[in-house]
C-alpha cells in the first residue's frame, strides 16, 4: 500500500474500535487542538479500553489531561455527549495527531464543540497576586500577561519583534515560584488565553514516545496566544561543561527554537538551581529573555502573608510576634507553621504559636537527622555535610 493507502487503513480502525467502545454513531473523528485542555478538563472520564486487543498504559503525572496510555481507547463524556480518545504510537512517519484523534457521533458534534466553548469561556474569578514585592510582581504581569496583550501583541510584529518571550524564575524552594506560576495559570483561565503545563515526567514520556521530535515539539506549542509552563527541568538547563551532556539538552533546545506561532508565546521556567549552573546556550536573548529571583521573604511580605490567614488564625495569635520569629523562613516554611496551628487547635481548641514553633524546629532537626544518616557511610561520617545550618535542606 501507498502510505495514503495506510494511513487511511489505520485511521479507519482507530475510529471503528472509538467508535465502538464508545457507542457511537456515525463517528466523526477531530483533532481538539487548543481546546483540549477545556474539553478533558471539564470531561468525566471514563474507563480505558483495549485497542484491537491491545492495551498499554502509561504513567504519567497530570493524568486529568492525557489518556494515559500510549495505545489504546480512553472513554468522556462533557455534558451527556459522550466522545472517546483514541491513541496509537506506532509510526513516527506520521504527525503525532495522526495516532491521536478524538471521535464523536457526527449528531454531537457541533453541541461538543460549543460545550467546550462554552466551558472554555466561562468567567472566571479574579484569583489573588501571589505575595511578591509590588516591582517584582509588575514585572512578571508585564513580561506576560502584559505581553499576551492583543493590542501588545499586534505592536510588537509590526514594529519586528519576537512573538515569543521566556522568562527564567530562580530561587531556593518555597519562595514563591509555585505560587507565581499558579496564579499566572488561573489568570490564563481567567483571560481566555491557552497554556500548557510541562513537567519532566511529561517532557521524558514525549522523549520516550514513537515520534519524540513531534512529542516533544507539541509540548512547546500553542495555537493561540498562550503561556507554557515548565516546571522543575533541571535536566535540559545544566551547564554542559559540568554535567554529563545528554541528547535531553540538544532537542530541548533545538524545540525552543524551533516554534512559530500566530499571536505570541510566553514561556515560563522553574527551576532550583543556581544561575551559574544553567547553561549558556539556554540563557542567551531570544530563549530567555528576563530572569527573575525568588529569595527569602523580608518582614513585611510575611506580614502581608499572614494577613491573607483565616480572620480566626489571625485573631488567635500575635501577628507581630510571628513575623519577628520567622525571620529566614520561606514562605512554605510559615504556611507550615500556620498548618501546625490549625492542627493543635483542632485538638486543643487553643491557639498555641510558641508551640508550633516548637514543634516546627522539631519536625526540622528530625528531618535533618534522616538525611544526614541516609546511606552506605557510618553514621558518624560526614554528619553535618548535607544542611545549610538552617536544617531545611533549601
């Protein structure tokens, strides 16, 4: 056969078996595009069916929005209207998309649709800033939502510039990148543009895929003005010239540069390393464009923290107090604290600060103990060579 030949062929099986277990008529097969975070997001998702007799299933995290499989039939239903996934990797010849294809009844298929419009649209509340300082938080709207723009937008390919913009968020953990990149998400929601969220174990299933330069090329794509966040990928951003060079680095790099859209693309990074551990070749202009820092909160963000607690909390103890003993905690590490509160008062009915700042050391030096034991040296060795005197591993 002529590969129209088999395609068609295969195309044919993969809407008769979707068709099939998903009880439709008349089956009508589509690619959801930048709407399929809307439609299986606001999807229940049913059971996983075999394919021809064939099921694989794949692991991955995020599994609301993937099949989670790499050959097979996933089962939806949006409104009553139910449709089907249908997956099979079986030729990197072909798109990615043509081995992964939607299907629903032809007489559902423009209600789907406006369902996932519909769902796509609805209002979304305004969500709070995350607690940064106010220049700081300026520059991260400006850089992208300010970017997304439509009238930004439309200024900056006029003028000859970059419809694409990356911005590297650094920093030790619990000092707000999470929280950015959240509330930069439900703005998107909110707002009406796309995003995709990639996270290393989705980035090396893209990898690992029959078609990993397409896999991977997805996972850096929008169809519209969007955000795509990548959470965590220390293993493509390392200095070569320190760490074992992996093929990871080189299609990473070579899909960033390798995107086109129509209205802009912002893309946003995290990760716990040092600046001076990344590599060159990703900090250059045109990959990353800015780069913002997540350090310790000072007395007055922790103020502005804690004045976001539950009116209970707040009125139970002395907010001065805590924000002058916390000074050197992360964010987490006083959200923690405000846990820790919530907990004993649920047990004692009392609202016991110093002991939760007890308990909190505590936690801490136990934790610091087990990681400074772990492993095949005598427990004596090395004691302290893992912490940062601070006892939290940040």
């Amino acid at each position: 056969m002529t590969p129209l030949n088999s395609y068609s062929a295969d195309h044919r099986v993969l809407v008769e078996a979707a068709a099939k277990a998903a009880n439709l008529t008349d089956p009508v097969a589509f690619v959801a595009g930048g709407y399929v975070y809307g439609l299986v997001g606001n999807a229940i998702r049913g059971e996983l069916v075999p394919l021809e007799g064939a099921l694989v299933r794949q692991w991955v995290t995020r599994s609301k929005y993937y099949p989670a499989t790499t050959f097979g039939v996933r089962l939806y239903k949006l409104d009553g209207i139910a449709f089907a996934r249908a997956v099979a990797f079986v030729d990197q010849n072909y798109d990615q998309n043509a081995y992964d294809i939607f299907v629903v009844a032809r007489a559902d298929y423009v209600k789907l649709f406006r369902s996932v419009l519909r769902v796509s649209r609805a209002k979304v509340p305004e969500s709070l800033p995350p607690v940064l300082p106010p220049e700081q938080l300026d520059v991260l709207k400006q850089n992208t939502l300010g970017y997304l723009d439509r009238n930004n937008l439309k200024r900056i390919k006029d003028l000859g510039g970059r419809p694409k913009r990356g911005l590297l968020l650094t920093g030790p953990p619990g000092n707000g990148k999470t929280s950015a990149c959240r509330w930069l998400w439900e703005e998107c929601r909110r707002t009406g543009h796309e995003y995709q969220i990639v996270s290393p174990d989705a980035y090396q299933a893209a990898r690992r895929s029959c078609n990993p330069v397409q896999a991977v090329r997805d996972l850096f794509t929008v169809h519209r003005s969007g955000v795509i966040f990548f959470d965590d990928m220390d293993i493509a951003l390392r200095d070569r010239n320190t760490v074992r060079e992996t093929d990871d680095q080189a299609v990473f790099l070579s899909a960033l540069d390798g995107i086109q859209v129509n209205e802009g693309v912002v893309y946003v990074f995290t990760t716990n390393c040092g600046l001076e551990l990344i590599d060159p070749a990703f900090k250059r202009p045109g990959r990353i464009d800015l780069v913002l820092h997540f350090t310790l909160p000072d007395a007055g963000l922790r103020r502005k923290l804690m004045d976001r607690w539950h009116t209970d909390v707040r009125a139970g103890i002395d907010l001065d107090v805590a924000v002058k003993q916390t000074a050197g905690y992360s964010f987490a590490e006083v959200e923690e604290l405000k846990n820790l509160l919530i907990l004993r008062y649920i047990d004692t009915n009392l609202w016991q600060w110093e002991w939760a700042m007890d308990q909190f050391k505590e936690n801490r030096s136990d934790l610091a103990e087990q990681h400074r034991h772990v492993g095949f040296s005598p427990v004596g060795a090395g004691a302290g060579a893992s912490t940062n005197g601070n006892g939290d591993g940040h």
